[in-house]
C-alpha cells in the first residue's frame, strides 16, 4: 500500500491508484477534461499537469501511479500556471457562446476558465477556425466548434457500446469529431454521450433549450425502466421532470444509464394521468373522492373475506409490496404478482451492457416477499370458476394479458390501482389513482438483490396516493391499521418481518443501496437468465 | 451619542412677526409658482415629467436589422430577476447565426421591480429600459407583456430610451471589485500576459 502526500495531506492508497484518484480520496480536485473514471485513460488533455518533487517536469495527474513517498502538489504555481496555458490553448478557438450552450453551468470549460479569469481571448473572434455547428446526429447534437477533444465520446463508444461511431477528422487546429457520412447515433446509450461530453460539444436533442441547468433541482433516485435498478438523478423545475441522468454507482450502472430508461421520465408527466377515483355506477357519474370509492372497496372486501383475490404489481415499491400482502393477509384471500407487461412488444429486448428484458424494477423485490406462490393460473382459474368475489389489482398489467380478461369478466367486483388512463380500466369497477417512481419514497430491489432508495421528486397528480397508502387506508377501514404512515416506516416493519431485510432501514442503505445476503431467487420464465 | 436637551418654554408669547414671516413665505410661494419657474408639478396626463437618461422605465428588447430579437434567450436576465418576473421559452432557428431565440419572452410588469438587474445581466444588450412610466391597464393579463410588445412599443419614440448599459457601466465597479478579489485571495491576475514581441 503506497503512501503519498497530496497538498500537505497524507494517504495511503491501493497499489495501481493514479494521482488523480488518490486526489479525489482525498477531496481535492485536479481539473481535468479527458479523464473519466469509468472510461479508459486517454491522458490527452493536459489539464491535469501536477507537481510532484523529485520529477523534474510537471505529470498528468491521471496517468501517473502513486509511488511510495510521492510529494504531490495539484495547485502550486508551477502547476497552476501549467493549468493556464492549457486552457488558453483550449480556448483559442472556443466560439464562447455561452450563453446559447445548454452546457453552460455544468461545463468544465466553463468552470476553469472562470476560476483562472480567463475572460479575455488573445485571438479576434473573426480569426478563430470555424469548424461545424449545430450537427444534428438523431438524439444528440454536435457543435464541433466547442469541442476540446478529450476523445471521452470516442473511449466510449469503443469501450462501453463498442459501436465507434465518432472518430477524429482532419489535422491540427482543424481537427474535430464527426461520424461517417454525418450518420445519426443509433444505440441505446446515447444519451451519454452527452454525459461525458465535458463541454457542449455534444448535448442531448431531447433536453436542448429546455431550461437552463442551474433552474434544476436535483433528487437522487433509481430509474425504474427494467430490473437492472440504474442509479439516477432526477431533475425537475416547478414540479415538472425535465431531464434523467446517470448517478455514479460502480456496482450497478458505472455512470451510464441506456435511453429507454432516460426517457421514462416522459410517462411521469404524460396528460392521460389518472388523478381521481372512479366507481361504476355512482350516482354522481363515475368520478367520486378518494375516501367514498375506499370506503366502498373495504365494504366489498369485508364481504368477500377469503373469496378476494390480491395481484401485485412488480412496479410497486417494496413498502407498497409489504403494504399491499398485509391486507392480503388480513383479508385472508389468495395473492400473486404478476411480472411482465404482455401488451409490450419490445423491441429492443435486451443488451449485454445495461438493459434487461424484465422491464419491472421490483420483481426480485415481490419474490423475496414471499410472492408467487399461490400462482397467477390459480388466480386466474378460480376467477373464471367465479369463485373469487372481489379482485385487487395492484396495477392494470392483468387486465391487458388476453387470456385474463375473459376470467376477469366474472368477477363482480374488480379494483385497480392505476397510473395511466387506458381502455382497459373499463373492466374495472372501482379506478383508484396512484403514483410513479418519481412521486414517492421508497425502495426497489433490483436483479442483483440491491435494494435502492427511490425519492420523491415531483407531486402526484390529482388524489394519487401511493399504493402504501391506498392499501394502509383498506386496512385501517378493515379494522387492523398498519404499523406506521411513512414509507420509512413501512420499510422497518417490512424489515422486521422479512429475513434478508433484517437490520435495513433508510440510512443503512445509502446513496448506492445494499446488497441483501443469499442467492436471487430466479424469477419466471419470462425474466432473462442473465445480463 | 447623547442627544442634546432643548427646553422649550411654551409661555412665552410669540407676537405678530412669526405670523408675518409665514405669510410671507406663502406668498412667494404663490407668486413663484404663478409667474416664477417654481412649479413642483405637472398636469400629468397632458404633461410628462422630466426623466434622466438612466431612468428605469417599462422594458425595451432590441432588434437585429432584419427585425428579429437580439435576445439569444439565455435567460441571464431571469435569473438575476429578484421578482422573478421574466418567463422565457426558448426556440430553434437554425437558419440564423446563433441558432437560440425566445419564442416567448413575458414580463410581468406588476411583479416587476423596475430595478434593471436584466439590463445589467444581458450579455447581448437586448434588454434596456425605457422611461415610459404610465402603466396603465384594466387587468392582470394585459399588463403581463409579450415578446412582439416589448419589441414594438409605439410609446418609446415619445420617452427615448432609458437604462442601458453603455450610458453608464455599471459592471464595470462589479468587475473591478471581482478581478481585486481575484488578485488578493488567490493571486490570480487575469486576462492575458503582456505580448512580448
């Protein structure tokens, strides 16, 4: 284990730690443009220029391994004057458009070059070289003009998606990134390209103008496009999700995050929200309050007693899992969950770097609840029989499955929980509105048996309510009320009641979450043996 | 700071001469203001008072040549707003130079505090302000004005112009005050070295 001393301050790191990342142990950050620490080092850049004594020159701070007994000073004056002219020569034909750069505010360009206050250039704007701007290349756009060739979109695409779209064209102060032929990028990563990108070379079509990036406030969360559970950040303005991008997480997604799971944020905001409940035949129309169509499910539901069936949803939350088995049991009827989503044709089924064909972020979750043993079959075959009288859908995927909805005809009395209006909600005969990923707290575990924290970051529509509550509010009208009204609550009940949660609660499982003991269960046929 | 203790002695009789003297001043007063240039006020509406050239009136956005916005909808100006009043919605027009303009640019003139922050934050001098200052509507909304308006406002030819930046820059204290920070905490002397040729 080498010892270094980095600005007066001592660490011991692992054998094979750069400079760079001993620094960042450390709090003390070394500007760079082509360093990434989930991507190749490239060492092209020469921003990351440190002092160490006993070298007679300055060392890129990402390429060099700490020794034992290395002296290291990041902001010397040597190193910091090293800094400047980097970024000069970075600068000589920046276009400094600034203020139309949708990257502006997160810009590493930007950031250096007001901390050196550089704000004047030695070269007329007239005399720059004029390179390609406003390059459309399907989701991202290129603007070659701001480029400051890192080659981090170009270590991507070779590495990460092994696709290598971009190469470098042309010589010297000419050079800039392009794709043959101008050809769009059609992987299902390419949204980070914009992530890496460290200035606004390349920024996402979907986010362009949108707003600009210091109006954004941020919530950690976990995108819930499919079971791989990627780490993500979620940033809203006025309530509204304007964009989703990766969150570090080494374990699970690095710093990627796949397109389809990017776009997801787009089903939070979509109009065909279901924000009120419905009950067939009310005297007031359909629509009613909350508390009129719950009251008249838990009357149901009293009725019924072991004649109810229950069906999870892989999409709920843990708590909305536990919540929702509670009332199972209280009732005394039969449960299961249901995982995929049989009306979606999936194109894209699965790759080998994120993306996983069980679309539910929570299958792994429902199965370490002890659901799936009664069987969707069973459930399915006793409705059709007409022995279940009252059915509790956690979400509509039942109802879309063609050989369930003849069963689900002969039940008299149907509830589903539902987030989007859709055609199939007809057969339903109570609607009850409930809310995404985005709007509750919560956990997931994902396919590695990583349980994740999911945040709120935006309100629910209308009376949305989240499933934990809908199903707490059932139980309180039943008689046994739930031990807490709190997801964080719920989350320690469920941990006390289940064994490889014991011991979990909200702080234990972090920022990057925890992986509970024991194998993964495998999940039915229809999820994927592996990614 | 003690204050200092006046006695006043309230028996004393003031005779006719304070009288006298008060009449006097409101007499002169009456004739200043009847033949004199001593008028402190103006029959506003048919009248305008007289503004300075730094007065901060009801926003300007300028126009390019070709009639377009100068505005680049960077949204500087809403952001420094202390009334947060500025609503900006920007749009694509790949045809031109810079390819970001505002397809909505709203100020609230009700919210607004007139205090010019956006003409000091634009970095492109598309927003001034003009010393029109006759605010007059019949509701929230007409108040609430758009892009178009704020571009073309019939009024401004008979005010002029009012707060901008190169009458008097205003930054210009703001960046000193930077660059010495700059200087004594971190010994940084920006822009370029000297050439030396």
């Amino acid at each position: 284990m080498p010892k270094c001393t980095i600005n007066g301050k001592e660490i011991e790191v692992a054998p094979g730690t750069t400079v760079i990342q001993a620094a960042a142990q450390l709090g003390v950050e070394v500007p760079h443009f082509c360093y990434h620490p989930d991507l190749p080092i490239d060492g092209n850049c020469r921003m990351c220029l440190v002092e160490i004594e006993k070298m007679p020159r300055l060392q890129i701070a990402c390429n060099t391994t700490v020794a034992e007994g290395m002296v290291v000073h990041t902001g010397s004056e040597k190193a910091v004057q090293a800094h400047r002219t980097t970024l000069e020569f970075l600068l000589v034909n920046h276009p400094i458009d600034c203020p139309v750069c949708d990257q502006a505010g997160e810009c590493y360009l930007q950031d250096n070059y007001m901390g050196h206050g550089l704000h004047e250039s030695r070269i007329e704007l007239e005399e720059k070289v004029h390179k390609r701007k406003i390059v459309d290349l399907g989701p991202i756009m290129l603007d070659a003009e701001r480029c400051v060739l890192c080659s981090r979109c170009l270590r991507f695409e070779a590495n990460v998606t092994g696709t290598n779209s971009f190469e470098f064209v042309r010589r010297g102060d000419r050079t800039e990134i392009a794709t043959f032929e101008n050809r769009p990028i059609e992987h299902n990563y390419s949204g980070n390209l914009a992530d890496v990108c460290p200035v606004g070379a390349l920024l996402s079509h979907d986010f362009r103008f949108k707003t600009r990036v210091w109006f954004l406030e941020s919530t950690d969360s976990v995108c819930a496009g499919c079971s791989t559970g990627c780490n993500a950040r979620i940033d809203q303005r006025d309530g509204i999700i304007q964009r989703l991008v990766p969150r570090r997480n080494v374990e699970v997604n690095k710093s990627w995050l796949c397109d389809i799971g990017r776009m997801s944020y787009k089903d939070v905001e979509l109009t065909s929200r279901v924000s009120g409940a419905r009950v067939k035949g009310a005297s007031s129309g359909d629509g009613v309050s909350m508390e009129t169509a719950l009251d008249s499910v838990a009357v149901k539901l009293k009725e019924a007693g072991k004649a109810a069936a229950f069906m999870a949803s892989p999409q709920a939350t843990n708590e909305d899992l536990f919540a929702f088995k509670t009332l199972a049991e209280n009732s005394g009827g039969t449960l299961d969950f249901r995982v995929g989503n049989p009306q979606d044709r999936l194109q894209v089924r699965e790759d080998s770097v994120l993306l996983r064909a069980d679309r539910n972020p929570n299958t792994q979750g429902a199965l370490d609840l002890g659901m799936g043993k009664d069987g969707v079959d069973a459930i399915v075959k006793a409705c059709e029989s007409g022995a279940i009288k009252v059915l509790v859908l956690q979400g509509p995927e039942l109802l879309r499955s063609a050989e369930a909805t003849n069963a689900i005809r002969k039940v008299p009395f149907v509830v589903v929980m539902a987030t989007h209006e859709s055609p199939e909600l007809e057969a339903a005969h109570v609607v009850l509105p409930t809310t995404m990923w985005a709007e509750v707290d919560g956990t997931f575990t994902n396919f590695q048996r990583r349980v994740q924290r999911i945040r709120r970051a935006v309100p629910a529509p209308g009376e949305a309510r989240p499933r934990w509550e809908i199903a707490g509010d059932l139980l309180r009208r039943l008689g046994a009320p739930m031990a807490g009204t709190s997801a964080r609550e719920i989350f320690l009940a469920l941990a006390a009641a289940t064994t490889d949660y014991k011991g979990l609660d909200y702080r234990a499982i972090g920022h990057t979450g925890r992986v509970l003991g024991g194998k993964p269960e495998a999940a039915t046929a229809s999820a994927p043996a592996s990614a | 700071m003690a204050g200092k203790v006046v006695t006043v002695d309230r028996n004393t009789k003031p005779g006719i001469a304070p009288i006298l003297l008060g009449h006097w001043i409101t007499l002169k007063n009456l004739l200043s203001t009847l033949f004199g240039r001593g008028l402190a006020t103006v029959s506003f509406p048919e009248q305008k008072r007289k503004t300075s050239g730094r007065y901060r009136g009801i926003h300007i956005l300028t126009q390019r040549d070709d009639g377009s916005p100068k505005c680049v909808a960077c949204y500087m100006c809403a952001t420094v707003c202390p009334a947060e009043c500025i609503h900006i919605e920007a749009g694509e027009r790949p045809e031109a130079t810079i390819e970001k303009y505002p397809t909505r640019f709203e100020i609230d003139l009700l919210r607004c505090v007139y205090c010019g922050f956006c003409v000091d934050a634009c970095p492109e001098e598309a927003i001034l302000m003009s010393r029109e200052n006759d605010l007059v509507g019949t509701s929230r909304e007409e108040l609430i004005i758009g892009r178009d308006q704020l571009m073309d406002r019939g009024k401004l030819a008979e005010y002029g112009q009012g707060y901008h930046p190169d009458a008097h820059d205003v930054r210009r204290p703001v960046r000193i005050a930077a660059l010495e920070r700059l200087k004594s905490e971190h010994g940084i002397v920006p822009g370029p070295p000297p050439r030396r040729d």
